[in-house]
C-alpha cells in the first residue's frame, strides 16, 4: 500500500502544489525534486529503499525499477502527471487535476485472470514455393516447419522441412491450437533412388499447429485477423513484412499467458429459448467470431477472444462482463477521479477516455503542442468498445460535465457509435462526443475549443449491475423525467401487447429469459415489469397472434420496479364444479367454432370443452365411449372349471 508519493518538477517545467495534494489525498506527498532521473537519482534510490512509494514519473519508470532490482526492494509504483496534467497551456490552477489522478492511481489493481498457453514451435507456413520455402529455410532452425504447397513443382532435397502438397480448405484455432483441413494432401515419399515421390492425393486430410505462417498474398484465414494470436499474414511483395513476419513467428515458442478478458454466465442469457432466436447483440459484434451459439446461451472461446469488450458493453443482461480489468473498478475509476477533482476545489470535469493509443497522443501533446485542458482529466481503458452507455452516464452522474472519447485505429467504430448514442439519448447530446482524430495538436485544439455544459448539481456514484447504475445515474441527470426515448435497439423498454390479438396463452412468459413477463396463478392476467426487460425480442418471436410489439425506452419512476397488467380477461367457470380455468372468450370462441365439426357432434362433447381438467376426465371416464374404457376383463377360471371338462369326473 503506497504510503508516500514522490513528484518531480522536471527542471522546473511544471508546478506541482505538494501541500495541497498532500491534504487533498491523506498521504505524504513529497516536495517536488527536479531531476529525479539524473542528478537526484540518490533521492529515489532513498525512497525506494523505503518501500511503499509511488514516483509520479512514467516516462523513466524502467530506470527506477531497474534501481530497485539493484537496492533489492519492491518495483514502486508509478503514475504520471507531467504529460497529462502539468505540461499544458492552460493558465488554470492544475492541482485539482492532478488530486484526481493521484486518487485514481492509488486504487487497488485487480488481478488479470490468464491461462497458460503452450506453443511447442510447430509451424505450418502457405504460400507460393519461392517465399514459403526461403521462409521456412530461414525458421527450420527455431521451429519445426512444414511447408503447404499447392502445387508440387520442384520440392527440396534435404529435410530440414517437411513439404505437403494439397489445397487448403481452412483452419479454425490459435496459437497453439491450430486445426487445419486440408483437401488432395499428398506427403512426400522419401525413400528410393532418384526425385522424391508423393502419395496419392487424399480429401479430408487435418493437421494441428501451434503457428500459421501466411504468405499467399490473398484473402486472410480468419476475420479480425490482425487479432488472432499466433497467425501471422505478410504480403509476400513486402520485403519488410516478410522479415517481420518471419521474426515474430520465430519467437512464439514457450509458454505463454492468455487473458480471459470476459466471464459469462450462462443462467442470465436472453440468446434463446425453445429453439426460439432472441438477443444476438453479441454475436452480431464479435469481430473474431470467438462468440458462438450454445443452445439457450452463447459460449465465448477464450482463446480465440482479443478482449475488444464490445460485447461486455452490448449485453443487455450481464451474461457477458469484461473481465480484464473488472467492470466495477471502471466504475470506480471513473467515480473517484470526479470526486477527488470536485474535493480539490475544481468545478466541472470534462472525461478524455482514451486507449494506449490516446495516451501517446496525449503525451506528444504535451511535449511539442498545446497539452490538456486544466479541466480535461484523461483515463486509460484496455478496451474502448467495453467503455459502453453505462459507463459514459455513470461519469455523468459522478459529476462529469461532459464525456468524449478517442478511439484507436483497432476500435469497432459501429459499436462505439451504437453506444455513443444510447449514452447520449440517456445522459443528453451535447454532453458525449466521440474525437476521431489521430491527430495529437487537434485533438488538443478540439478540447480547448469546446465549452463544458454544466455538471449535474448533485452528483451520485451508485453500486451494482450496469443496469442498475445506469438507472441510477439516469434519475439523477434527469430528475422529475418520468421516461426517456431511446433508439431503436436499446436494451431497455416496454413491451406493447395488442389487447385485440392476445388469447393469454402466455406462451411469452414461459419464455421470457428476465422475468419480465409473469402471470397470476389465480387469473388470466399478462404481466410485465419494465425495468427487467432486455428489448431481447424473445417475447414477440414465440407469439402466435404477432401481438407484442416494443417501445425502446428508459422508465425512471418507480413503476417500472413492479408489474403491471398488460392484458387479462374474465376466467371461465367449469359448467360441472364452477372452478375457474381458462379465459372465457377463448372457450367460448372455441365452442362457437367446432360446434359444427363432426367430432364434436352432441351436446356432451361440446360441454366437455367447458369443463376443467378434473371433470373433463371425470365426464370421458364415465361416457359410453370413453377412451379409458377398455374390453371386458375374462372371466377368472377355478379349480372347478377346469375339472369340470374332465371327463373322468
């Protein structure tokens, strides 16, 4: 636990108020040095030595820790303020800016969940001969390679290698896990004098690898391939490609550790029900198809997920969470950075959100350009796509006045836009704003350009599932708003029952994955509570009559926590025992419809239609032709009948 926190100045390039901070966070905060890396360097190795300590210094981070490794203490911690906080033109005091950041840095880190992944060197490289053998001429000393060929033509002669001819048909995996299937494989024979020969050609052939080496030039394997780990693609025109790739595939041998970026639970999943399609948000956003189908539920393949996190952000439920970080420390970063810059006397945050990329934007800023605003407060997230609505309205909520978020070359732009929309349907247009730029010096002049609407007068900072907060911060951006429009799509809303339509068969509420539909054990009655519903379409795909129909939507009052009636009807009474069942214009209907049918000619066979389940078996059992009526039981035989026939007798 940091108990002591030591600023550099940076020659003198920066202020850093230390009092201040220091009662801003609780903890001592040192007097700022001015060369912590160069000629204090004595002054770190001190501080160091003490353990405990945080150095807010990111750019020279390896070098203190490569002079704790020498002292024998722990690595310190370390933050940056300078780049994000202390080179800036802004003339505003910059002490609140910098409370926040330190507070936000002084979270607990959750651990990163990982498995172990083996790759044991085994290389199957595609490509035209030329490239595909020099490339494997060039790796067989580091992995065992085999080379896949379309055509024969002239193999090698040595078997460094080995050589297969055959037409791929496709591959499925990752790194150390690949399954390939190939079609008209043929191995080489090396036995006999002369040339060697190959087998016949053979459909169906498969072939596991650890690494995928692809050099044909053409259409990539996988989708997203850029994030499948362990196939590597170069076009084989590109010299330097080439070297590069053939570099980095010599390298994926060992073991290595995979993050498990999301944890799913099956039991909250709204993707099916009775062979019955419903939510495929998911699905429909995986960029590397690590998201499959699972009966009732989706299964995401660990090791084929690269952790965007667009899913985590797009599910309705919480069957799908972003798990690397968690989504509750999100949550809680972005809770204490406003209320650590609101405690230090700042007035109205705006939030940068921005990837590893955005970071070094920030960092050129701030050296070469203009910097960050004084109200600008930056956060680093993993995966931009998982930084969904609910975490934008939060910020909000927390006391951001607006929320603007920079995007990497890799981030999904649909589905940021997708959340970027719901976040501002919820929280207000002109307070989220997505800045697409790559652009160090713009995205800065954008952010000095822009006014901060004003914060919410009273900031909240609730607890618990995305849905839940989402609410929360919803009632509290829009007090007295009973309910607001949202587009089409959205995860929350009301479902619309056509009253005309309904027969109540309550097909919907045997399905409904959420709750959200009920029923009354005592009455024919639809029931529904708003703020349960996903909007996952379950309900109006099993429908018979095509009577529900959805309004996108978030309810902010109080009815939305309990159930209302959607549709009911007057039961019907048994005609024998006057038991209600049913709903009396459905048996009535019914009635009217096969009173003319031939099976149903008689009276008794009508009133059997109106008659619960208990007298309606009662009634069949005690009819002439009663199907529980079978022929008559034979007559017991005795002692006597038997010895009756005997003739001796």
């Amino acid at each position: 636990m940091t108990k002591r926190i030591i600023t550099c100045n940076c020659e003198q390039s920066q202020s850093i108020d230390t009092q201040t901070l220091s009662e801003s966070l609780g903890l001592d905060v040192a007097r700022p040095c001015h060369a912590l890396c160069t000629s204090e360097a004595s002054k770190a190795a001190e501080e160091i030595a003490k353990g405990d300590v945080m150095i807010c210094c990111g750019q020279e981070s390896r070098l203190f820790e490569s002079l704790a490794e020498e002292l024998g203490a722990p690595s310190p911690a370390f933050t940056d303020l300078r780049d994000r906080a202390g080179w800036t033109a802004d003339t505003v005091d910059t002490t609140p800016k910098m409370a926040a950041l330190l507070a936000e840095a002084l979270l607990p880190a959750a651990p990163i969940k990982a498995l172990d992944v083996i790759s044991e060197g085994l290389c199957l490289i595609l490509g035209a001969p030329e490239v595909a053998l020099a490339a494997a001429e060039q790796l067989k000393d580091f992995l065992g390679v085999t080379v896949l060929l379309e055509n024969a033509g002239d193999p090698p002669m040595h078997r460094g290698f080995d050589v297969v001819v055959g037409r791929l048909r496709g591959a499925t995996g990752a790194l150390g896990g690949f399954d390939v299937r190939i079609d008209a494989l043929q191995m080489l024979d090396p036995g006999g004098r002369g040339g060697f020969s190959l087998t016949e050609p053979r459909d169906g052939g498969r072939s596991g690898c650890d690494i995928l080496l692809d050099l044909r030039g053409g259409a990539p394997l996988f989708a997203a391939h850029e994030k499948r780990e362990g196939y590597l693609r170069a076009d084989p025109g590109n010299p330097g490609a080439l070297s590069a790739a053939i570099l980095a595939a010599s390298h994926l041998v060992g073991t290595f550790e995979k993050p498990l970026y999301v944890k799913t639970e099956e039991t909250l999943c709204a993707h099916s029900r009775a062979e019955q399609i419903g939510c495929t948000r998911c699905l429909d956003l995986c960029p590397t198809g690590a998201i499959t189908p699972a009966g009732d539920f989706v299964t995401v393949d660990p090791m084929i997920c690269a952790g965007c996190g667009a899913c985590s952000a797009a599910c309705p439920s919480g069957a799908i969470v972003y798990d690397a970080p968690p989504v509750d420390l999100t949550f809680r970063r972005v809770q204490t950075l406003a209320k650590a810059y609101l405690d230090a006397g700042g007035m109205a945050p705006r939030l940068l959100v921005v990837s590893a990329h955005g970071s070094e934007m920030i960092r050129l800023s701030a050296r070469f350009g203009r910097g960050l605003p004084a109200d600008v407060i930056p956060l680093e997230v993993d995966a931009m796509n998982g930084f969904g609505h609910a975490e934008i309205v939060a910020a909000l909520a927390a006391g951001f006045a607006s929320v603007a978020l920079v995007p990497s070359p890799g981030t999904d732009r649909d589905a940021l836009a997708t959340q970027v929309a719901l976040a501002s349907a919820i929280g207000g247009v002109a307070r989220v704003r997505v800045l697409d730029t790559s652009d160090p010096d713009a995205m800065s002049d954008t952010l000095y350009a822009d006014v901060a609407p004003a914060p919410v007068a009273q900031p909240v900072r609730p607890m618990g599932t995305r849905r839940q907060i989402t609410r929360q911060a919803a009632r509290a951006l829009h007090p007295g708003t009973e309910a607001l429009a949202l587009p089409d799509g959205a995860p929350y809303g009301a479902v619309l029952v056509d009253t005309e339509a309904c027969t109540l068969c309550l097909s919907c509420v045997s399905l409904c994955p959420s709750g959200a539909l009920g029923d009354n054990p005592d009455l024919p009655q639809l029931r529904f509570q708003e703020d349960a519903c996903l909007q996952c379409g379950l309900c109006a795909n099993v429908c018979p009559e095509d009577a529900i129909t959805y309004e996108p939507r978030l309810n902010l009052t109080d009815a939305a926590l309990s159930q209302v009636i959607l549709n009911e009807e007057e039961p019907f009474a048994c005609i024998e025992c006057g038991t209600l069942f049913g709903v009396k214009s459905t048996i009535e209907k019914i009635t009217e419809k096969l009173s003319s049918h031939s099976m149903f000619a008689g009276s008794d066979k009508l009133r059997m239609i109106q008659m619960c389940d208990n007298c309606r078996v009662n009634a069949q059992f005690h009819s002439d032709d009663s199907p529980f009526k079978g022929a008559d039981r034979p007559k017991v035989r005795t002692t006597e009948d038997y010895l009756s026939k005997r003739r001796d007798h």
